[in-house]
C-alpha cells in the first residue's frame, strides 16, 4: 500500500491574483504558509480489475476511467498514465471539503504523489504542483488558482510568483523569533459553512475586467505583508491581513454576506484582523492578534469553533507500507 499526506494552508496574502487570467496578464502574488492538517490518500492494488474511490460520504467501483465521478481522482489517474489501470484510491482529508484551506489543491497534489509512488516512478514537489495545478485550472476548467498545489505540494512559508502557469516559489524571509511570535497571535475558527469555489470564480471571472483595480491593490497588499512579516512587524503584517479581506469584499463572487460582514466586524472591534480564506466564503474564520488579543476574539466569535493548528515546515509525502 501507499501513503501519501500534503498538507493543507493558510493564505494570507494575494490569493485571486494567482487565477489564469490574471496571472497570465500581470503576474500573480500569494504569501501563505501550510498547517498541520492535511490531506491523506492511501493506493493499493484493485480487486476484482476495478477502480475503487473512498471518499468521505462517497463510494465508487468503475469499470472505466471516465465512470468515476470523482473529478480530482479521475483526473489525476488521467494524467498519470494510470487510465487503463485500475486500483484502489482512498481520500481522507482532516476538515470538511469546500473549506477555503486548500483542500482540493492538497488533495490532488497527494492522488498524484501516491500513483508515482505505486508505479516506483521519481517524483518532486515541483512537478507534482505544475500537474495538479494544469488539472485544477485547464482541465477543470478554473475550479482554483495556481496557488493551492504550489504551497501544499512544497511546504512551509511561502511567496509564490505566477507568470501564467509558471510559479516560482521562496520562503519569506522571516526570523524564528518573529515567525513564532507571529504564529502565536494567529487564531482559526471553524463556521461550519460550506460553498463550491467554481461558482464564485466564475462571476469574479465574468466581470474580471472591472474586478482589476481590487486585484491590483490584492497583489500590492501581499507585498506589504512580506516586508511585514521579514520586519516582524506583527501590527502591520495584521492590517495587511485584514486589508486584503476588505479587499475581497469588494470583489463580484461570491466573497461577503452578512454573516461575514458581522464577523470582520466584531473581530476589528477588539483590534484585531480577520480574514475570510478561499475563492469564495469559507468554512473557516482566520484572525491575527498582534496585541494579544486572544481572548476578547474568542469572546466575540464564541459561536464559533476555535480550531488548533500549527504553521507546517514540510511539503508532500508518500511511503510504502
């Protein structure tokens, strides 16, 4: 059997810049780092000559390749060579699907580490990201960015430029005393909402030329935070979290509502900054206390659940068992 784990992420800064068109005209910027849960995806030999997918609340058998419904595995499998070959794939993920955190991103990064894993054929971070993100973005017609199975499959801290489908990816620059102080004021909580990203790709993407300006000031907002975060300035590298959510907010799609509203709202009102993660309003609640204020958050969004994570150092796995 094999196993593979990606992590899952956190974006902090220039998410929507790395979308096709965008990045193909003008250049793509994220900052995001990876955390501690993550995507696992186990590959085994078939029984009986036929395609098997675990997922959550899901099962399939599939005699064929183009029978299985499960976009991502069926793709993958594509575009590993794996068409005529049949096995058995299982996917856990550690939250809900839909969630803003990367998911399908992580989970297609580990679908393509577990196959080359099951054929004994080399593999790298790099090229497992181009090929998961050419299936998320062309092959499925814009479901994400390019951003997702960059950070997932490398790991850690990371800007990533685009230039189109060409990412290239370095840590920022930050000091361990300041990326420890900076992960210690970040806080996630779980909204228990859930929205397909394509829908609200799909209007941002419809209105792309009037939405420029936002993402002009998206790509100069991540940039700021870099220089916040290597400074560790923990109030500036907030208010750039929080600006970029702002900035979101202003976007055609599917990214504000009164729920969300209400909770930027009352997180601002202690002082500090929230950000909802994702192409769309997510299952998940990111804030930034650069003051200490943990607890008046916890107070205000007491609803909520407070979710524990980490900032990860490592990228994509796969072993045999």
């Amino acid at each position: 059997m094999i196993a593979a784990t990606t992590p899952l992420r956190i974006p902090l800064g220039g998410g929507l810049t790395d979308l096709r068109p965008y990045a193909e005209r003008f250049g793509g910027v994220t900052i995001s780092s990876t955390i501690g849960q993550a995507a696992y995806v186990t590959v085994l030999p078939p029984l009986e000559g036929r395609f098997e997918v675990h997922y959550a609340g899901g099962f399939e058998t599939a005699g064929r390749l183009d029978e299985i419904h499960h976009a991502l595995v069926r793709e993958a499998l594509r575009a590993s060579g794996m068409a005529a070959t049949p096995v058995r794939v299982a996917v856990w993920v550690d939250v809900a699907g839909e969630s803003g955190l990367g998911t399908s991103g992580a989970i297609t990064v580990a679908v393509l580490h577990a196959l080359a894993a099951y054929r004994g054929e080399p593999s790298d971070p790099e090229r497992l990201a181009e090929t998961a993100a050419r299936i998320e973005v062309e092959v499925l017609a814009g479901a994400s960015g390019y951003h997702d199975p960059h950070v997932c499959a490398r790991g850690g801290l990371l800007r990533i430029d685009y230039q189109g489908a060409q990412a290239h990816a370095r840590a920022v620059r930050i000091g361990a005393d300041a990326k420890r102080a900076f992960e210690r004021s970040l806080l996630l909580f779980a909204s228990g909402r859930q929205a397909r990203t394509k829908p609200s790709l799909d209007l941002l993407s419809a209105q792309f030329e009037l939405a420029l300006p936002v993402l002009h000031e998206i790509k100069a907002v991540a940039l700021e935070l870099e220089s916040a975060l290597e400074a560790g300035d923990l109030e500036r590298a907030a208010r750039c979290i929080g600006a970029k959510q702002h900035l979101k907010m202003r976007l055609p799609g599917h990214f504000s509502d009164a729920f969300v509203e209400d909770v930027v709202a009352r997180v601002e009102a202690t002082g500090a900054a929230a950000q909802v993660p994702g192409g769309k309003i997510s299952g998940y609640v990111l804030v930034c206390c650069p003051g200490g204020q943990h607890e008046a958050v916890r107070e205000a969004l007491g609803a909520l659940r407070e979710v524990p994570f980490a900032l990860s150092e490592g990228g994509t796995r796969a072993l045999r068992v």
